[in-house]
C-alpha cells in the first residue's frame, strides 16, 4: 500500500489529515481522519426523483442517492454556501491564497464567473462514476467497465437528456464543474496546487500512483466521492464561452499531471467533432 497525505491545520489548531491512497488494484479514495467529515456539515437534501433514500458514506460529507433500480449513484455537490473567499481564503489554515501561475489564473477566473451562475437550487447531482453504454443504446454508471469515448458532442448531448427526464438530466456544465473544485477546496479535500500542478495525485494519469498503461475501467480511482472525475478521461462540459458550446476538462490516462491537470479547459471546436478520449458526465437538477 502506498499513501500520499496532505496535512492541514484548522484554525482551532487541530491537525486535520486527508489521505490520498492507491491499494494493489489501482482504486484511489479520499479519507477524512480525525473526524474532518464531521466538521463539514452539508445539508440533506431530498432524494432523485425515483431514488433511493439519501444517504451518506463513512469519511465523506457528501450526500448520495440510487437511481434507475438502484443501478446508478449520484452525489449531490451542494454550492449554496460557496462564495468568493472559499477561493481566496484557505479554510484550514486561514492563510490567503495567491493566484500566480497561468493555470492558477485559470482557476480563479473560472471560478469566480461559475460563483457568478450558480444554481437557483444551490446544488447539483453528479453521477459518481464515467458512463458506459446499458447494451441499448442508452447511459449506465457502474463499476467494472471501459468508459464510453468516441461520441460526439451532439451525441452525449442526446444520450445526457434522455438519461433521466423526471430528473431533467443534462451534460455537466462548466458552472458545475469548477463549483466542485471549490467544493474540494472549502472542504480541505484539495489543494490549489493539486488542482493545477499535481493532478496525479487525485486522479489516474501516467504520473500517478499505480498508474495503468491503458484506460482505468469505471469505478476503478475514486476521490471526494466521485470515481474517476479526474484524469482517466477528459470530461465534456457544455460552456456558453466556447464557439461549438462545448469544452474539455482536465486530463487523460495517457497525459500527466501536471501538463493537463484539474482545472485546465480547452474548447471543441466543432459539436459534431468525434471526442476520442472524452466522456460526459451526467448532472441532474
């Protein structure tokens, strides 16, 4: 077993420890100790429509749901809370943050426009793993299986909205997805340096621990709650600044950390261009 721990101070002194681990089969978790989840207190929200009770897992604060006869989780990412200072302020350690290098920028500008449009709601739901196809043409997120790539923008689009209409399913979008970085990063899951430098360490990609030499199967790497939403595969986001109204997230399994970490973005040019190393994941509302 091999175990990279951030270390962190709350302001009452109190050592706090996020521990980023990788066991013999490649699966990556986050784990609060001494009692961090318990520090973090996110409201309960209501259950999917046509859900599971909400329910959540031991280290974790975060609240999940079942769908789809218990076949596919969500996690709710709840964004109420979040404000300017959660960017700029460390919560453990009350130091200030200083935005320098062009990928930190690139942090906070999107960020602080994404904190601009949140949700009326104040929360979101992600699927907790990549998608794979059902055999039917449609979306599944289970565990043990290749990530479905090669479609495009249009397509995932189509298969997103069709997912779960009761639960107006979509394709992430961009607002959604930096809101999750801050999440991780109010919560002390995350580091700025982790989500612009070091991305290996809390996804799959050539520099990380237990690296594979191919596509990471779904279920396989999991941090904060959701598997592989960082590295493995880029991630699709639907974004008004781009020309094709789409862009990609992040990194892959065949790039590294810090070449295309967590916060990078680059547009698609064209929404019928065929995304090789992409996946969408689905956000319910």
């Amino acid at each position: 077993m091999e175990e990279k721990v951030t270390q962190f101070k709350s302001p009452d002194n109190n050592n706090l420890y996020q521990a980023i681990k990788a066991d013999r089969s490649g699966k990556a978790s986050a784990e609060g100790k001494n009692n961090l989840d318990k520090q973090i207190v996110i409201p309960k929200p209501n259950r999917l429509s046509g859900g599971t009770d909400v329910y959540q897992k031991e280290g974790l604060p975060y609240w999940f749901c079942k769908i789809k006869n218990t076949r596919d989780e969500f996690m709710c990412v709840y964004m109420a809370d979040l404000e300017p200072t959660d960017l700029y302020f460390d919560a453990q350690t009350g130091e200030e943050r200083v935005f320098e290098t062009e990928m930190e920028k690139e942090l906070r500008n999107n960020v602080l426009k994404a904190l601009k449009n949140k949700p009326k709601k104040g929360y979101r739901w992600l699927s907790t793993r990549e998608p794979s196809s059902d055999g039917a043409s449609s979306l599944a997120f289970v565990d043990g299986r290749r990530p479905w790539m090669g479609l495009t923008c249009n397509r995932w689009e189509g298969l997103a909205k069709n997912y779960s209409t009761r639960n107006k399913s979509k394709c992430m979008t961009k607002t959604t997805y930096y809101l999750l970085l801050l999440r991780w990063l109010k919560d002390g899951f995350v580091t700025v340096d982790q989500l612009t430098k070091h991305s290996e360490q809390i996804g799959h990609y050539t520099n990380s621990i237990n690296p594979r030499r191919d596509i990471e199967k779904t279920g396989d790497r999991m941090f904060g709650g959701l598997y592989g939403m960082i590295g493995n595969t880029y991630k699709l986001v639907k974004d008004s600044d781009s020309s094709s109204g789409y862009s990609v997230v992040g990194g892959h399994y065949k790039s590294v950390g810090s070449s295309s970490p967590a916060v990078r973005i680059q547009e698609v040019d064209y929404s019928d261009s065929k995304l090789n190393l992409a996946v969408a994941i689905v956000e319910l509302s």
